[in-house]
C-alpha cells in the first residue's frame, strides 16, 4: 500500500519489522530482532575445497624451495648461507620465498576466517 512508504522504519532506535519492504530488507530486520535467528550457511565444503587447493598450492611452493636448496647445495652452498648472496646471484630463491608469503598469508587468512565460522555455528 502507498502509506506504507511513509512509516518510519524505525521506532525509539527499535527496527519495526512490519514497516520494511517485503524480501530481503523485511528478512534482514526479522533476522536482527534476536540472535538466535542469526543462523547462517558456512559453505563447509567450499571452505574445505579451498583450503585444499591452496594447501596444494603451498606444498608444490615447497618442493620448489627444497629443489632449489638442493641444486645450490651442490652447486655452491654459500648461498644458502648468506641472503644477501643468494639475492645478489639471481633472485630465485627471493621471488619464490615472497610467492610462498603471499600464498601462506592467503592461507592463513581463509582458516582465520574458517575457524571464526565454525566458532560462529558452535563447532
């Protein structure tokens, strides 16, 4: 009805269900009325594909690290002695150290965050 349009949504700082727009707005303010209704999907098993991939992601990062400290072992082991060295000789070694901080951040952000909802449903 059109003098619905006019009803303020709010009343005393309360969000009067009744006077939102049907669908989502009306859902979302019957949701807010009480923290029990706070009950959302955790997408486990998307979280958990996730987390599968990057953890591939990270272990094939560290077979990388481990051939490169291999090849330079036999090849000239001071450079895994000295940082600066090994930067100065090519920078292998830095770039793919700077992929595995990017990708192990990544990481742990998604199990941050796969632990906060798993908190949430009170698992």
């Amino acid at each position: 009805m059109e003098y619905e349009l006019f009803l303020p949504l709010y009343h005393s700082d309360i969000l009067v269900v009744e006077h939102c727009p049907e669908g989502y707005p009306r859902l979302a303010a019957l949701l807010d009325c009480d923290e029990k209704f706070m009950l959302y999907r955790k997408f486990g098993f998307l979280q958990a594909r996730i987390l599968l991939h990057k953890q591939d992601e990270l272990r094939e990062l560290e077979k990388d690290l481990d051939r490169l400290d291999k090849v330079d072992q036999g090849k000239d082991p001071s450079l895994l002695k000295s940082r600066e060295k090994d930067d100065a000789t090519n920078g292998h070694r830095k770039k793919l150290l700077n992929d595995i901080e990017r990708k192990f951040t990544e990481y742990g952000h998604l199990i941050s965050y796969s632990c906060l909802i798993f908190y949430m449903h009170g698992i």
